[in-house]
C-alpha cells in the first residue's frame, strides 16, 4: 500500500493507506474517539471495543468539547503510556488531538481521517485548533499524531456537500501548483487515492521545511482570509473547504486589481464547485467581514492575503481597504448573476 513518510522536530510520523478492516485491526486495543455519525454508520466495526462518541460540530470545537474528552480520559484512568485511536474528520482531529497535546502533557495518538478535507489536508501538519471567546481557531497546538491510517473507504458514506468541501482544499493546492487544468480532467471519483495523495504529497514537503508556519506554509493560506470570515458570517452554513473557494474568488479579483494578476483566472472552474451552495447576502456583508478577520490570529494588525501572481504566490501587506470591499462585492454580484 502507498504510504508518505513526513519529517517532524516533534517525531517523525507516516501516512499508510490501508483497507476498513485492516484499519480496525490495528487499533482494537486502544481506546477510541470517534465521531458519533460515523459510530453510527458503521458500528458493527466498532462492537466490544473502548470507544469514546463525540459530537463533532463546530459548537462543541472549543474549550467545553475538548473538557469531555478529557473527562473521558480522566474516567478510564489513561496514563502518559495511553493509547488512543481519533476516527473522524477535521473537527474531531482539532479537538481530540488538542486533547491529547495537554492531557498527562502528552499522549500519544494515532489519526484515522474520515472525510476528504481531512484524508487531502488537514491530517497532516500536526496543527490542533479549538474556538474561544467567538475566535474561530485561537487557541491551539503543534502536536502530530504518531501514525495516519488513511482509508477511502470511509468516503463511500460522506454527502455531497462534504465531499466538495474537501475538493476545494484540493483545488486550492492545485491552483498554486499551477496544475488546476490538468486537475480538472481527472476523474476524480475513480482517481481519488492519487488525488489524496499527490495533496498530501505537496504540502509534505511545504510542512517539512517550515512546520510552524513562519513563511512557505502560509501559502497553504490561500483563500483562507475570506474563506474563515464566510464560514464565521454563515454561522457555518458554508463547509470550510467551499467557502475557501469562495475566499479564493475574493483574492483573485483583488489580484488583478492590484496588478498581479492578468486577468480573474478560473473564476467559471471554481463556480462549478460553489454553486451547488446557497449564499445570503448580509454573509457578505464587508463590515462583518473585516470585523471577522481583524480578530483572525493571522493578522497581526494588518490585512495579510496570499494572493497569486502570473508566477508564484505571494503573501501582500493589503493597505486599501477599498480594494477588498470592491472584490467582495464583486464576487457577491457575481455568483449571484452567474449564468
């Protein structure tokens, strides 16, 4: 089977694709948390092991989420030697793996990514991120699980909706790859283990050379200026992966604006993946926006956007204000109007 080895100043860690019930195998001895939806669908697999059922919804992404699998924890007696097993997808990852970071100051854990924004992005990196005090992501840690196991299979009952979301982390990738066009002719159904794995490949070799985020990795950042505020402004209603999509949309037109960029490259690609979404227009309301960002742990002060240029992508200092709320206006206008 494929596997990706990843060098990390906390331990070295891989990602091995696998089979379900290979999967399972590996992990019966330890105890589990696992998204509720997911125990659910398939609980046959899961019938006499330690399992722990977690309510993975942005709600519970916070302090008060982490306190009950901590509580769980504390209940089963685990020591600094525990070991445990995080089946689900990118919230569950986020508040388990922040769990695990300062329970016993450490344990050590193994990721089961279940969905596609977490089997393409979000499994690898070693980033924990919770909620607090209305900031989305503010508080957090640097702590790679020991082993992925990364299984397709799970991907047979995630919805419509999850899936795309997920196929826009991949799309970004591949926009600053300058690969979208031949990404675009795949079959990505029946090519998704390569897709997966060609993602994780790349931003592999970004997290190897800066792993805290000081300078090639907040390329990865792309579309997430507007993509973070959209989901917040949304109250959620937009998956996080479709609504960088549409922080993408946003960063392209400020490109071109700025001179960067040509022309607003891809914007009738990206609308297929978007518009599939309902939008609300006071989502887009520029105020609530920026009020959203300028909390936003990226920007120290300023408004900080990666942004394409004909060449490569860069991270631009964004002084006029103006130019954002046309770009955001724009965008609006334009899905709303698009075909």
């Amino acid at each position: 089977m494929r596997s990706i080895n990843i060098k990390s100043k906390f331990q070295n860690y891989s990602v091995n694709f696998t089979e379900l019930t290979d999967t399972i195998s590996v992990i019966k001895d330890f105890t589990i948390v696992v998204d509720s939806n997911l125990l659910r669908l398939y609980s046959s697999y899961f019938e006499g092991l330690d399992v722990i059922s977690f309510d993975c919804v942005e709600a519970n992404k916070t302090l008060e989420g982490s306190k009950i699998i901590l509580e769980e924890f504390i209940k089963r007696k685990l020591k600094s030697n525990a070991k445990v097993a995080v089946i689900g997808g990118g919230i569950l990852q986020d508040v388990a793996g922040f769990a695990c970071s300062v329970y016993c100051r450490g344990i050590k854990y193994v990721l089961i990514p279940t969905t596609l924004l977490s089997q393409c992005d979000s499994c690898i990196g070693g980033k924990t991120s919770i909620n607090f005090s209305e900031t989305k992501n503010i508080l957090g840690t640097f702590y790679p699980p020991e082993t992925i196991y990364l299984c397709v299979d799970f991907l047979n009952t995630l919805n419509e909706s999850d899936f795309l979301s997920g196929l826009g982390e991949i799309i970004k990738f591949n926009l600053l790859q300058s690969k979208l066009d031949s990404f675009i002719q795949k079959d990505v159904k029946n090519e998704i283990v390569e897709i997966i794995f060609d993602s994780l490949t790349y931003k592999s070799n970004i997290i190897e050379v800066d792993e805290f985020d000081k300078k090639e990795r907040k390329f990865l950042n792309f579309g997430h200026t507007f993509g973070h505020a959209l989901e917040s402004t949304s109250n959620y209603e937009i998956p996080h992966g479709t609504a960088v999509l549409f922080g993408i949309l946003v960063a392209n037109k400020v490109a071109v604006k700025l001179g960067y960029l040509k022309k607003d490259y891809y914007f009738d690609i990206i609308y297929q993946y978007v518009k599939h979404q309902s939008v609300d227009l006071k989502w887009f309301d520029f105020d609530s926006l920026l009020e959203v960002i300028r909390l936003d742990k990226k920007n120290t002060g300023s408004i900080n956007m990666i942004l394409l240029t004909e060449t490569t992508p860069t991270l631009t200092n964004i002084e006029n204000i103006d130019i954002l709320k046309e770009a955001v206006n724009e965008v609006y206008e334009s899905i709303r109007l698009h075909y």
